[in-house]
C-alpha cells in the first residue's frame, strides 16, 4: 500500500517546481473561478450565491428556523439576519414566529422564492455540465468523491458556505 511520501510531492519538489503542479494552488484556482462565475450566474436571477444557498437549504425542509439554516450553512446569526432580511424584503422568504417559542423565527418560501430559486437551479446546473463537460458520471462522481476527502481533511463541512455567507467573492 503506498504511503503518504509515495503519494505526495516532498518539499524538495515544492522548491524545484512551478507551484501550479500543487493539488491546493489548483484548487485555489478552480475555487475563485467557480465562485466567481457561479456568482454572475446567481445574479442573472437577482440572487448572491449566499441567497441561492438559503432559498436552496429551504426548499429541501421548508419551516427550519433560522438559526438552524443559518447553523447548516456556517452562517453567523448576525449575517443570517442580513441575508434573511434581504430575502424577505425582496418577497421571497416569509420569517414568522414560532407558535412553540416565540423566541425563534421559522422560514418559508413565498411562491415567488420558489420560482426564482427553480430559475436559478436551472442556471446552477448549466453551470455545473459546464464545469463536467466532457465527464463520465462515473468520472464525475469519482471526482466528487475526491474533492469530498478533501474537505473532510480540511475540516470543511458538508454545506458550508466558504465565505461563512459574508457575501465576499472575486470580483467579475
């Protein structure tokens, strides 16, 4: 079974090449450029990619709380409330109390959220045969399977938002 050493590159290597032949420099590159497109793409449909995420997690379990969603997507609460807030102003989520405990507000998509986060799923998945064109679904799914390991060893959860939903991205 190979070791570690046979399998990546020692620091000897790292001095002697051009650092693009890196597993992270070629993350990193994929990374920003991905985030920076899949940002022009969400915006074609008025949304940041933070917004896509939030109508996104409610579609798959309407009603959670915010601060649950906000939690599921390493959101502060402090941001949530911005991004809540702007989604709600734009007619797209509903926040209402908690009969149980009106301490915590549950979420809702409007109908209007529904149709533009499906709008926006379908510009979310050209976008993604863009990025596996050419692809087996075993390819991408080994792939995706890879680049999960990597998270994992990162410390990186599943659904987590790597701006922590700051809204920060490159540039277009």
């Amino acid at each position: 079974m190979p070791t570690f050493d046979d399998q990546c590159p020692t620091q000897e290597h790292f001095v002697t090449r051009v650092p693009q032949k890196s597993v992270g420099f070629t993350l990193s590159q994929i990374g920003l450029e991905n985030a920076r497109q899949f940002a022009l793409v969400a915006g074609q449909f008025g949304l940041e990619p933070r917004h896509f995420a939030v109508l996104h997690a409610l579609a798959d379990r309407d009603g959670l709380s915010q601060q649950s969603v906000g939690d599921n997507l390493s959101i502060p609460a402090s941001t949530m409330v911005s991004i809540v807030d702007h989604l709600e102003s734009a007619g797209l989520v509903e926040r209402h109390l908690e009969p149980h405990d009106r301490r915590t507000r549950v979420l809702h998509l409007t109908g209007a959220g529904r149709a533009r986060l499906t709008d926006a799923l379908r510009g979310a998945h050209e976008h993604e045969a863009r990025i596996c064109f050419n692809f087996t679904a075993i390819e991408r799914a080994e792939l995706l399977s890879l680049l999960e390991r990597v998270a994992t060893n990162l410390g990186i959860a599943p659904n987590s938002l790597p701006d922590h939903g700051s809204g920060t991205h490159p540039e277009h």
